[in-house]
C-alpha cells in the first residue's frame, strides 16, 4: 500500500501552481536604505522640531509592511488544504512599491472595463506652485477642493469648445467624463503634490429629446485654449474655481495653479 500523503504544514509556501512566493521588503534596497537611516535622521529631526505625523507614520508603517513578524494572516484552501502565511501590508500612499504597485493594478483592472469608456482619452497633468504643494500636502480637504476646481474647469473648457465646434445652443446639452488621481510624491520622494486625470477627449450628446448619448471627439486643443495660457487664466480659472480654492485658510488667490495635457 502506498504510503498516504503527508499533511500541508502551517505556513507551508513550497509548490505553489501559480509561482506565488511571499515578498521579502528585506531584500529591497529602498527598505534596506531607510531601515538603516530613519532613526538616525528621525532623531535629528526631533532636535529642529520633529516631522509630521503623517511622514513619521508613512515611514513606520512601510517598515512594518510586508514583514510577517509585523503581522499577518493564514490562509487555507478548503479543497486542497494547502495553507499560506501572507503578511499584513501598509496600505500607504507614499512610496511603498508593493502596495502602490497594488493599488495601481486594482484601479486600472476597474477603471477599465467596468468605468471608461471606449472613446479617445486625453491625460492630464495638473500641478501646484511649491508653496501650495507644501499647503495642500497637509490638507486633505483643500487638496480634494483644489482638484475638484481642477476637473471643473477641464470640464467647462470642453464643453465650451463643443458648444462652438458643433454649433450648440447651450452648453448644458454635452455631458463630460474624467477620473482624478492624486499623486503626493516625486522621484525624489519630496512632498510635490500633483494631481492625473484621465478625460474623455470630447463631449457626450443627445441628438433627439429620448435618444442615446452620443459621443463627439473633439480636436487637440490650441494653446490658446489650454488652461496655462495667460488668456485661458484670467478666464476659466481665474474666476470661479480660483475664488473656490482661495476661500480656504492658507491659500492666496495669487497662487495659481496650471493645467497641461500630457503629450
């Protein structure tokens, strides 16, 4: 008789189909750097008055990330019994490649198929004054005021260009589409907060009272007609969404931002 097949051990990783294997953050260089140098550097940060909280935090955590000592969970298949010790994550937003890495995959998987549609996309790319960024970067609400300001104006401005392109009576008969995302950090791994969006390069219309939506693409937009150009300021930001942001504790009117599409 043949002998019977050994139990799976706890926390048995060995033989996996799918080639999983856990992540080792000790063996990548940028933990291996910070691991060696954040409490020297945090020290001395305490001497000129200490960090942020949420910097301080965003560096504890992504210490912990990844490390089963730190945490974890084990999993086990109910059909083949196989069990897998997989180890908390961070969950941050600030440079921890694995869950950042996660979190872009989860989002283009969604954004994809179930949010985009099937029409020309235009990236954009929004960025602050240094002196905002550093504002923004520690208020959460003002950065969520400061982007919806930003996806508005994009909105106004293809809706205006519709409006004269497809000789429409009002703007309110288009209807535009975009997705923000908010990026706090450089290359540097400097606080440059800055904002992606993914615009629909057009607008959406409704040719007859029940009919269905069509979409119309619309040209590259001029110079002329991109937020950065002195013209573009003094009109589409200029007045409502910079008199928006500017109400908001910290932040001058002066301080205007720029909005550029990727090329």
């Amino acid at each position: 008789m043949a002998d019977a097949a050994p139990a799976p051990s706890h926390g048995h990783t060995v033989g996996r189909r799918d080639g999983y294997a856990c992540r080792r953050p000790k063996d990548i260089v940028l933990y291996q750097t910070i691991a060696a140098h954040w409490p020297a550097f945090s020290e001395r940060m305490e001497e000129h008055g200490g960090l942020p909280s949420f910097v301080r935090d965003e560096f504890e955590a992504y210490l912990k990330c990844g490390r089963l000592e730190c945490g974890f969970l084990e999993l086990e298949c109910r059909q083949c019994g196989h069990s897998q010790l997989v180890a908390l994550s961070c969950k941050k937003r600030g440079w921890c490649p694995a869950c950042l890495g996660r979190r872009m995959s989860d989002g283009a998987v969604h954004l994809e198929p179930c949010v985009l549609p099937d029409v020309p996309i235009r990236h954009w790319i929004c960025t602050f004054p240094w002196g905002v960024r550093a504002v923004l970067g520690y208020d959460k609400q003002l950065c969520a005021r400061a982007v919806s300001a930003f996806v508005s104006e994009l909105s106004r401005s293809l809706r205006r260009r519709a409006k004269k392109l497809l000789g429409l009576a009002s703007v309110s008969q288009t209807q535009t589409g975009a997705v923000a995302a908010i990026q706090r950090t450089d290359s540097a791994l400097r606080l440059n907060v800055h904002v992606h969006v993914l615009a629909l390069d057009g607008v959406y219309l409704r040719e007859r009272a029940e009919g269905p939506l069509t979409f119309h693409a619309l040209p590259t937009p001029s110079p002329a007609e991109v937020p950065t150009s002195p013209a573009a300021r003094q009109s589409a930001w200029g007045a409502p969404s910079k008199l928006r942001v500017a109400r908001a504790p910290g932040m001058k009117a002066a301080s205007l931002p720029s909005l550029t599409p990727s090329r």
